[in-house]
C-alpha cells in the first residue's frame, strides 16, 4: 500500500495524457498532413492540382455518401498509411539483418524523443503543457537529436549496396558538422534568457518580448534594440542548421535522388521505409518547434494571456503554437521546391567555413552587448 | 514452396573486355580503396539507358567509362530494307525529344540526293518544325538539368510549356509524340487552319517561362556554384571530340550549321548564334537559354512572312500526288501507288547532310545505287558524339558533379544508340 501511495498519480497520469496528447493525437498526424501539405503545396507551386481526390470512403461503413471534405484529398494521408502497412516488407538477402532492421526505428525515435521536452502550450486545467519540464531542455534535445545520425549511417551501412553507403557517408558528415553550427547558434538565446530550460527561455520571451520581435511586449528598450542584429544572425544560422539536420533540400545530400537514387534507404520498403520517411518529417516538426520556441516566443501571442487564466487561453496558447510551428513548416516545404541542391564539399565549405564562424562570432557579440547593457 | 537462388554467369562484357579498367585499379589502386560505382543503365540522372561504370575515390570520380548501346535497334540497317518514305517514321525515334526536326534533316538529306528545293511555303514549314523542336528540346534540357542539380521546380514549369510544343504537333501532324511529318519532296500535309497563330501565341507565352527559368536558376547562387567551373570542356577538346550544338559552341567555338551551310533559307532570318567562353556547365545552360530566345525570334520572322504557294515539290513521279486527285484521275492513282510500293526513283550516288538539330549535327550519309531503298545509310547523331568526351572530362570531378555534367551535356540515347 506505502507503494502505491507513493507513487505520484497525479503526474503519472497527466504525463502519460500528454504523452498521448501529443505525440498521437498532434504529432503523428500533423507528420501525415505535412506530407500532404507538402505534395499541395509543390504542385501549387509547380503549378499542377497534387492529390485532390481521396476523401474518406464513408459509404463502406453504411453511409450514403462518401465524405470528400473541402479541399478534397484530405483522405490521402490515410490512405497512404495504409498502403505503406499494406506493402510486402522486403528485406534484401545481402544486407546486415540486425542493423537494417534497427536502422529505421533509430531514425524515428529520437525525432519523437525530443518532443518530450518541448513546451507545447502554457497551462491548461493546471497541467503545464510540458511533458517533462527539465532544467536541461535545450541540452537534451540536441543530445537526443544526434542520436538520429545513427539511424541514417546504419541504413546506409546495414544495406551493404553502394549507392546507400554513400548517403549514410554523407549525412555522417553533414550532420555533425551541421550539429555544431546548430548548438554554437543556439548560445545566444541561452545567454540572453539566462537558462537552458525551455520554459523558462519562453517565460523569458513572454515578459521581454520575442526574441526575434522584441516588440511583442509592447516596450522597446536599448539592450532589445542591440540584442537585434545578434538574434537575427543567430536566427539564420539555427535555421540553415537545422535544415541540414533534417536532411532537406538544399541539404538532402544523403538522399539526393538524381545521384544517389535514394540515398540512405535505397534497399528499404513498406513500413521500414515508412519510419525513415516519418522520422525525417517528425525531425521537421521538432526542429521548427525549437525554432518557436527558441526565438518566436513559443506559446506566446501578443494581448493574449496564458492558461492560468482559463482553459480556453490555454487552449488557445497550443493552438498559437502549432500554428507558428505550421508557418515555419510551411517555410520549409517552400524553400524545399524552389532551391536546387548543394555539392557536397560546397555544404561543408558551407558549414565550417561561414556558419560556424558567424555562430562563434555571434556568441561574443551577444555576451558584449549583455555586458555593456548591464 | 521450396525455392532456390541460383548464381547466374552474366558476362559483363563492357567491364570484362576494358582490362584496362582492372589493370588501372591494380596498379593505382594497391590499398584497394577505390570504388567501382555502377551508375546505370537505370539511373534517374543518366536519362535513358546511358551506363557509366565510375571509379570513385570518395565522392571523387578517377575513371569513368561510358557504356552505351542499350537501347540499339539497328536503324542503319533497317533503312537498308525499306524505301525513304517508310524510314521517315524511324527518324521520329532517334531524338525523341525534337521529332520533327529529325524528319526534316532526314527529308533535306534525301532530297539533296533528289536535286530538289522546297517551294517557300514548304521551306517556312519547315523552318517553324526545326525552331518549334529547338524549343521543345531546350525546355527539357534545361529542366532535366536544373532536375538533376536538384530544382525540380523548373523542370515541370518547362514541361508544362512543352506539352503546348506537343499541341501544336498534334495540330501539324496528327500525332502529339512521333509526328513523321516531312515526306522525301514536301510534308504529309499544309499546316492546318488556326495553325500560325497558335504558334504566335505559343510563342508570346513560352518567352515569359524561359524568364521565369532565368530567374529561378540564372543567379542563383547555388545553381552557379554548381555549375561555373564544372566540366568543362575546352575549345580544343570540343574540336577534337567533333562535338556540335549548344555543347560545342558553349566551348567558344563559332559553328551554327544553320549559318555555316545555310538550308531551308536559313541565310535570310536575322538570329544570333550564343557562343560561350569557358565550356563549362553554366555555359553549356546559358547557351541553351539564349538559343530559345533565337528560335522565338526565327519563328516571329517566317509568321511574319509566311508565304503562300504550293508546300511540296512538282515531281508526280516521284512524290505522292494529292489525294483528291487520286481518287479521280487514272495517272495519279498509278503514281500513288507507285511511289508509295517502291518509293521515290532516288539517282544513284551518295550524299551526306547534317542539319543543326537541337542536339549538335544530325547528319544522314546515304549510299544508293538508284530506285526507292537507299544502299546504305550511315546517321551520323550528336548525342553519340557529344557522348564520346565523357571519359575525358568526368575523372577529377565529384559524384554530383557527375549529373551536372551529364544533364548539361542533354543527350537523348533513342538518337546516340540508334
């Protein structure tokens, strides 16, 4: 019985409603329909239609008609779960079994992983919108996002076929170069909000304003004026890193499929190929995440107080902050279909030769300015 | 339900009979720590079934040996078999991309062997095909390359004006994809009612795609990184290699058949022949973009003065006579029939033409000893040529430097493997 007693019931439930809350009921299916999202959208700017058919076949469970909502091919991503579950899961003779069958799930994971410190709203019934608010966030989501490397260089070796060890050769390199640019321009934030805690990096952000629109206080003071430039720099740097951590264009080296054919999961079908492609979209998700809650005030919107106040401003602040995190997502499908693809050495050129340094510079001009407007 | 795998010996002669491929690596090579990278013949960069074995050092290609030939189908020999007027729908086959400018270069080939000139409204017809084919066959070349390099954008905004080209085929011809327009002697047909100024309009509207091109791809920074300094091919490498096209003129070498050896009255359209300066892959893109434009310019000036007259040449014997008055005139039904089972009474004698088709020099040799089949037939293809500089500029350059090269050098393997 002192067992049972205890054990905290409170936060065991709450944690394993958000856990559900978010990765099932929000992420997964925000990765879904930003594939969709994704296919929409290039054909929009490639002026063609993309999937506008599939609705959802309503007449098969006694309805009359079938439900093709407004847009049409919202269905598709349904669809395509079931077809990728549906599909013969081939496992070629030559490869190395147990690293090709442990290659997608380590893609996947850390991706999913790495949600589990993001503060996805403020507070809604009195349960901070946290799964587990650690005083290391920031720490954790990049130590957990470089497991991800892993699951790309084991595909890539695992398949024992050249074409793949070439990919995972490259995302090998390209990721750890590129992890370091993303950790060095993530200091300032850390300098200016004075913790690695995401929560309180939004706290922060909340009372003195974005990070990147000091405005959104409704005051504007010298050392936000200063803290300007170095914010903006560092919000570029992240983004570019970040878009090479998650393997796209321009970066999708490791799975340029005009050189590679498919880069790192060449060998892989059905659902196996399904989590590589998951993983790479859940990363997507989690890196513009961080990306809102680093420099775009997470939760926060201007004039809208937090959920202390009611479970519909809690509700609210999640609904801004997926909203945000779309924006950026949005961003990235965009550049995706619009820039060509770098070379290899220029993306390390790229990488050590001005990002990094401009994230290293970055970091002492941001600590001048702290200091002198002390 | 048993089954077994069973090793199969399939004798891979091209990687077998090159010796020197393995002599090379044994001798270089002694730590063993280079790669041999089979890049297609199923390739999504090689467009076709162009076979490139790489020897990699890295992502640094030592050694590339291109293989060709998997797409054969002995054209040469089967015009050996047929009189000239059948062979017209092979000619569709060999750049797939620019049909009807291969019909052409094919019919002035034959009808320079018959001592025959179009009329003006035939020649203006066919000037509209071969520009109207430059167009089609640019768009792609730029799009797949700027595919390749990764911006899949570009390439389906060309694809898009392209299939306006295949309207417009359609239109002419009847066929959208392999038109077999020309006949030995003039065309299958005049150009339809509505035809000119579909034309005119399909030019006011692919000038603003090739812009939208340019200003997607031009400046842009990576595009340029990815291409400035990237295979290049040298003036005397281009010469020595007997490239033609885009691909040779991108080299800084002034050869435009079309301005060189004048056909179809080319000599009286007013168009600049874009020559590049480094031979490189940018310059290879700029060129293409620039000759567009060139051809747009063409096309204005023959729609400006699109003549009026007969479209084929008056031979009865030898060119089919209208239908009309086929089905009402004793001589022309015989003739109809004549020139349709046996072909045109070509003289005997050989002749050779090239015609600047998209690609470079599309060239007809053509050997006959008299009557409708030719003795032998030699197609001289440009994509064959330009093909053959590969091992000579890939070794030095990166594994994506590699589909840069080969999306800039815009190679149709239906017209390199015949």
């Amino acid at each position: 019985m002192a067992l049972l007693d205890s054990i905290p019931w409170f936060l065991v439930f709450t944690s394993l409603g958000k856990t559900i809350f978010l990765v099932f009921l929000v992420v997964l299916p925000m990765v879904s329909y930003t594939v969709y999202a994704e296919r929409r959208v290039s054909a929009l700017i490639q002026d063609r239609l993309g999937p506008n058919r599939t609705g959802f076949p309503l007449t098969l469970l006694g309805f009359k008609k079938d439900f093709s909502p407004f847009l049409g091919g919202l269905g598709q991503p349904i669809a395509d779960a079931a077809k990728f579950i549906l599909k013969e899961d081939l496992t070629p003779g030559h490869v190395n079994k147990p690293y090709f069958w442990l290659a997608p799930a380590l893609a996947m994971m850390p991706a999913l992983i790495t949600l589990s410190a993001l503060p996805f709203g403020s507070e809604f019934m009195g349960v901070k919108m946290v799964v587990a608010d650690i005083n290391v966030g920031l720490l954790f989501m990049f130590a957990i996002s470089s497991v991800g490397v892993y699951g790309i260089v084991l595909a890539g070796w695992a398949s024992n076929s050249k074409y793949p060890f070439l990919g995972g050769i490259r995302s090998t390199s390209q990721m750890i170069s590129y992890e370091l640019c993303m950790g060095l321009s993530a200091v300032p934030v850390l300098l200016v909000a004075g913790s690695t805690s995401l929560s309180k990096i939004i706290d922060y952000q909340v009372h003195e304003g974005w990070l990147l629109l000091p405005i959104t206080d409704g005051k504007l003071n010298l050392r936000e004026l200063l803290l300007f430039l170095p914010m903006v720099l560092a919000f570029i740097t992240f983004t570019i890193s970040m878009f090479a951590e998650t393997n796209r264009l321009p970066f999708d080296l490791p799975e340029s499929e005009s050189e590679l054919v498919a880069g790192y999961h060449t060998e892989y079908s059905s659902m196996k190929f399904a989590l590589f492609f998951l993983g790479e979209y859940t990363a997507m998700i989690a890196g513009s995440a961080l990306t809102v809650v680093l420099f775009l005030g997470g939760w926060h919107l201007p004039f809208i107080p937090d959920g202390s106040h009611g479970p519909i401003w809690g509700a609210i602040n999640i609904a801004s902050f997926f909203g945000k995190v779309a924006v950026l997502l949005f961003f990235f499908i965009w550049v995706r279909w619009t820039l060509p693809r770098f070379r290899y050495d220029q993306l390390m050129k790229l990488g050590w030769l001005y990002l990094f340094e401009i994230a290293l510079v970055n970091i002492f001009l941001t600590a001048g300015i702290l200091a002198f407007t002390h | 339900m048993a089954f077994s795998t069973k090793e199969f010996s399939a004798p891979d002669t091209i990687a077998k009979s090159h010796g020197a491929l393995e002599k090379a690596s044994q001798t270089q090579d002694l730590l063993g720590e280079k790669l041999i990278l089979n890049m297609g013949p199923s390739h999504p960069a090689t467009h076709g079934v162009l076979r490139l074995i790489l020897e990699m050092d890295g992502e640094v290609v030592t050694k590339a040996i291109p293989d060709i030939g998997y797409l054969h189908r002995g054209d040469e020999k089967i015009a050996e078999n047929m009189h000239y007027n059948q062979f017209v729908p092979y000619t569709d086959r060999l750049d797939y991309l620019a049909p009807l400018a291969n019909n052409v270069a094919y019919a002035l080939a034959v009808e320079k062997l018959m001592g025959w000139t179009l009329p003006p409204r035939g020649q203006a017809i066919r000037v509209i095909c071969c520009e109207l084919a430059r167009i089609s066959s640019h768009l792609l070349g730029v799009g797949c390359m700027a595919m390749d390099i990764g911006a899949m954008t570009v390439f389906l905004h060309t694809f898009t004006e392209r299939e306006k080209v295949y309207n417009l085929c359609e239109m002419l011809s009847g066929a959208r994809f392999t038109t077999s327009y020309t006949r030995v002697g003039g065309q299958t047909r005049d150009v339809p009612p509505g035809f000119l100024a579909a034309v005119r309009k399909f030019i006011d509207e692919v000038l603003p795609v090739v812009d939208d091109v340019d200003s997607l791809l031009t400046r842009n920074r990576i595009f340029v990184d990815r291409c400035r300094d990237v295979g290049v091919i040298t003036k005397e490498q281009a010469i020595a290699y007997a490239l033609s096209g885009p691909n040779l003129r991108a080299s800084g070498v002034d050869h435009d058949l079309r301005k060189r050896q004048p056909y179809l009255g080319y000599e009286t359209y007013d168009f600049e022949v874009p020559i590049g300066s480094i031979g490189d892959c940018y310059d290879r893109y700029l060129c293409r973009m620039e000759e567009m434009r060139q051809s747009v310019g063409i096309l204005r000036q023959v729609l400006d003065r699109f003549p009026d007259g007969p479209i084929n040449v008056e031979d009865a014997k030898n060119f089919a006579p209208p239908k009309t008055t086929v089905l009402t005139k004793m001589e022309e039904l015989i003739h109809h029939f004549i020139v349709h089972t046996e072909g045109p009474d070509v003289p005997a004698g050989e002749v050779y033409f090239g015609a600047e088709n998209p690609k470079g020099e599309l060239g007809f040799y053509i050997n006959s000893k008299g009557g409708g089949t030719p003795h032998r037939m030699k197609i001289r293809s440009p994509s064959f040529v330009n093909l053959s500089v590969l091992s000579e500029i890939l070794p030095g350059s990166m594994m994506s430097d590699v589909v840069a090269i080969l999306g800039s050098l815009d190679f149709v393997m239906g017209e390199c493997d015949r």
